[in-house]
C-alpha cells in the first residue's frame, strides 16, 4: 500500500475494475505534469478486458491487471517517445523488451511519465512539460529523473512505475516519495528500446508501493535480450539469501557531511533498528565512493551523455532544457586520452570498493541528502541536483546493484529512504535486508539455482548451517521423506546422522529441510563433501525428488538406528 494518498487497487479487483479506479484516481489529485502521454480510459480497459478473457481461458498470468506507468524514455508501441522534449518524439514500432515483458503476463500499460529531460538529472524539473511535484507536499520536488513514474505510484494510480537509472533516478524519487525503487544489477532488466543517457551505466528500475511488487516485476523483466549487448544474466554463483545475522557497513559520521540534520537524525534511528533486529552494523570509510561518485559528471566519462543525444541537441531546439542542454554541451569535450584516464580510475575505484566493504553483506546509506522545494532548485538548479547525488553516483559506475525503501524513521514526519547497496549480483541480499527493516517477508528475486534436502547438521541452528549461508542459500522449506529411509547418528565431529534409503515400507519419514542453492554452489559444496557422505536423488513425501543428503551403506555399521525420532534435531533433543 502507498504511504501517501489512496491505496493501490486491491489484488482481488478484476482488471477492468482496476482501471476505473485509477481513472477516478488520476481525476482526483489532478496531477497533469506527472504524464506526457495518458491513454484513453477506453483503450486501457480494452486492454484489461483482454487480460480478463486471457485469464477465462486458463492462462497464468503474474502481473493480472497490474498498471504500469511508463517513463517516456522507455519505448511502447504506439505511443510517442520524447524523452521530456518535444522535438525529439518518434513513434516506435515495438516496444522495449522489459515492457513486452511485463504485458506478455499482464500488465496494463496506463501511459508515459514525466522525466528530468533526457533522464539527466535527479530533481524532476527540467521538463517543458512541467515540473514534477512531490507526492506529499507540492511546494517540493518529486525527485528525478524518473519522476512522473514514481509519483503515479506514490498518489496510488499506478501499481508499477517504470524508470531508469544512471546517477540515482530509480532511487532518489522513491526516498522523496516514501516508496520503494529497485536498481538492479546492470543489464539484468534488459535496456533494449530506452534512449540512453551513458549507456555503460544506465539500467531500467522498478517503483512500487512495497517489496514484493517490485521484486515481481523485476523478476518478469530480467533476462538476456540479444538485442541489449550489455545483458547479463544471474551468474552461476548468484547469492540467494542475506544470512541470519548479516553485517552491515555503514558510513563514518564524517561522510554524511552533506545531509540535512533531519534526514540525518533519521538515518541515526533507521541504523539503531536494524542493531536492534540483531544486525551488526561496521563504520567504514566511504570517502573513496565518494569520489568515485564524482568521475560520472566531473570526468570525462560524461561524453556517453553527448554521445547519446550531443548532436540533437547541437540543433537548439526550442523545447531544450537549459540545464540539461548545458551538461549535454559540455560533455563534448574531453579528449580521449582523459576517457581511458577515467576509465582506468573507475576500475581502481571498483577495487577499492571491494575492500573497503570486505567481510559485510552490504552498505546503508542514506539515499539523498534532502528534500528541496522546487523554488530551491530554481534558484540553484545545479547545485542542489549535485548533493542530491552524492551517494546514488557511485552506484553503477562501480557496477553495484541498491534497494531503496523508506527507513524505520520519518524526517520529522516527512519521507525518509535509505539503500541497501551491494556488489553486482547480490541483489537478493540486498531485498532480504530491506525486507528485514521493513518488516515485510523477503520476496524472491532470484529464481535460479538447485533445490538441496538436508537432514542434520547443516540444519538452521546445526553446527555446520554456516556452510550453506556461506553459499547465500535460500530456505525453501521443512519437508519430510517417504518412509523408504532409515536415519543413523553416526560417529563423526561434528556430529551428524546419516540417511540412507531402505526401501519403500522399510523405513519413515524422516524431517528436514530444502534450500535453494546456486548451481556453482552446489558443485563446489560436492566437491568439498567429506567421506561418508554423498548427494543423492531423495524421495519426499509430496511425491518430488530433490538432490540431498546421504551416506554410504557401510559408513552405518555399528552405528545407532535413530529413525524413530523422526528427525536429527528430535534426536538431539532426546
């Protein structure tokens, strides 16, 4: 549910019913400067309708009826592209990937969102088509430059809001807005059909009311696109889970210089719920980040900027922010000595990033630094927009992925958001742990790997369970075998059981517990498997089988019959 205004429509609307509301919705807060182009209401609940029939005929659809409000520098088919100016609009033929991704299992597209104009930017100003305000106070900005997506989301129009992302776009917008923003890994939201900004560093973001949402759309849109060279796809060792008792860096007082005392104060009281959640928090120097963050405007690596829209905006159009017009400008100028100079420097930083943050599972921070009004920002346009980057820069240039969800405290009663930041493919931890101050459950982001059935001592609570933490597996669930297994405590250090299959009738269910494991994981945590045991297919009561543990039939001579208690820890307790 939003914090702000009304509600998202409830899952248990029908599609159809979905869309009058949000029309009603849309009419009520009068926010005309949040949309360049706004459907029909009668094209939308046609679409709708056909995802009401599509569902009558059987099909399973994940996002039924879900409203996506979509940045206009995000191709959809049929409805203009201009990236916030005028004169470059074109109708593009298909769409983007992710979008076709998302109304391939449902969603209905409501139309395109205001941007800061060529999605450069991070205060949702620079429009001729109006500036964006904040969700909760007009008088302020609403963040950018993904703003039009996130306020449809904020005001409870929109279920999903569709951005992009290079300096903080995806996650700026959902601090001032009290939503969440997802910036994942760089190319696993294919960026195919999205007017670029630095192409190296751009990626398309989901806004929603809560974490499950987002992680759903996310989930739609990930995957490899041929036509996006700069796709990826979850590696073969992606991390599944953020551990039980997670380390979190956060940073020195002295690095949050440029925060406002309320969003500090804020942070301060976020920090102290996660220790006491039982989180170990580690101050870190972040003041190399910090610099890094500064390479993407102040060096050479923003000519991708005038390479992507330079020689359009060479043309003065009229509809041309100054500001951004300005940055574009100035980004013709670096030699291409200054570029690989730069580049290099963005590698050393990444290094450097890797060891300052060595041993924690992620980084809070604070997402932005304060919550301007829209006459501040006229009178200091550049200024403001550049604190407002301050921790959001670094973020894909040092190729690390960040969840941006509101803190466990208000600024004085006003929208407040922190990141989880993590290293590229650790989105999922990133989730866990900002489902863990949320208080919501962790959606699953990452849906790859290999189920694994354990029986004993790598059990939650078990002396060996760090082993699968280790390998960021994810609980599945409890099971229990059929009864063909018997189970053995045998005599190792650690102490363990050993299961081993008798055949059907010949044994009983035996407890235990499935995780979800990387494929490399797996492999590694075969190959490193002491003697007696073994990875074997295990029966489970439901009818499946997953790989689990086992043992060898002679390592349970002389060993004690234990299978009456039902399960290792039943055992333990005996």
């Amino acid at each position: 549910m939003s914090v702000l205004g009304d509600a998202t429509v409830g899952r248990t609307a029908t599609p159809t019913e979905r869309v009058a509301r949000a029309y009603r919705r849309i009419a009520e807060v009068d926010r005309p400067e949040v949309w360049i182009t706004l459907r029909d209401e009668a094209d939308v609940l046609a679409d709708a309708a056909a995802v009401e029939a599509r569902l009558g005929a059987g099909e399973e659809l994940a996002l039924a009826g879900v409203l996506v409000a979509v940045k206009d520098n995000i191709d959809v088919a049929g409805l203009p592209t201009t990236a916030a100016c005028p004169e470059f609009a074109y109708l593009p033929a298909e769409s983007a990937s992710a979008v076709s991704r998302l109304v391939a299992q449902g969603a209905v597209i409501l139309g395109k969102t205001n941007l800061d104009q060529f999605a450069t930017g991070l205060v949702g100003t620079r429009s001729p088509y109006g500036a964006v305000r904040s969700a909760w106070d007009t008088g302020r900005v609403s963040g950018g430059s993904s703003s039009g997506s996130a306020v449809a989301v904020a005001l409870g129009i929109a279920d999903i809001g569709l951005g992009t992302d290079t300096a903080g776009s995806g996650r700026v917008p959902a601090a001032l807005n009290g939503i969440v923003g997802l910036k994942l890994s760089l190319g696993i939201v294919p960026a195919h059909g999205v007017v670029p900004a630095c192409v190296d560093y751009d990626c398309l973001t989901v806004f929603a009311a809560d974490l499950d949402g987002a992680a759903v759309a996310a989930r739609v849109m990930a995957g490899a696109e041929p036509r996006d060279p700069r796709s990826r796809v979850w590696p073969s060792d992606v991390p599944l889970a953020a551990p039980a008792a997670p380390r979190i860096a956060v940073p020195r007082i002295e690095d949050l210089a440029e925060v406002c005392p309320e969003y500090l104060a804020a942070f301060s009281e976020t920090v102290a719920a996660l220790e006491a959640d039982g989180v170990v928090t580690q101050s870190v120097d972040i003041s190399g980040l910090l610099a890094a963050a500064r390479l993407l405007y102040d060096g050479a690596v923003v000519a991708q900027r005038y390479a992507a829209v330079g020689r359009f905006l060479d043309t003065h159009p009229d509809g041309a922010d100054p500001t951004v017009a300005a940055i574009v400008a100035a980004a013709r100028t670096p030699a291409a000595h200054e570029l690989v100079a730069d580049l290099d420097a963005v590698l050393r930083a990444k290094a450097a990033a890797a060891v300052t943050l060595a041993g924690c599972d992620a980084l809070l921070l604070p997402t932005t630094t304060e919550h301007p009004t829209i006459a501040g920002v006229q009178a200091d346009p550049t200024g403001v927009n550049r604190r407002m980057g301050t921790f959001t820069n670094f973020c894909n240039l040092l190729d690390m992925a960040a969840v941006a969800v509101p803190g466990a405290s208000t600024a004085q009663g006003h929208p407040f958001g922190v990141m989880f930041v993590v290293p590229a493919f650790g989105d999922q931890v990133a989730i866990d742990l900002a489902a863990r101050l949320t208080g919501a459950p962790a959606p699953t982001l990452v849906d790859t790997g290999v189920e694994l059935a354990v029986f004993g001592a790598h059990l939650r609570g078990q002396p060996l369970h760090w082993q699968l933490e280790q390998l960021g597996a994810r609980l599945v669930e409890t099971v229990t075998t059929t009864d063909a297994y018997r189970l053995y405590a045998l005599d190792t250090v650690p102490l363990k059981p050993g299961l081993v299959r008798r055949g059907a009738g010949l044994g009983a269910p035996v407890i235990g517990e499935v995780f979800r494991v990387s494929a490399a994981g797996l492999g590694g945590f075969l190959a490193a498997l002491p003697a007696p045991m073994a990875l074997t297919s295990v029966e489970l009561s439901d009818g499946r089988s997953v790989v689990g543990f086992s043992c060898t039939h002679d390592a349970i001579d002389g060993a004690t019959d234990i299978t009456e208690f039902g399960g290792w820890v039943a055992y333990l307790r005996r």
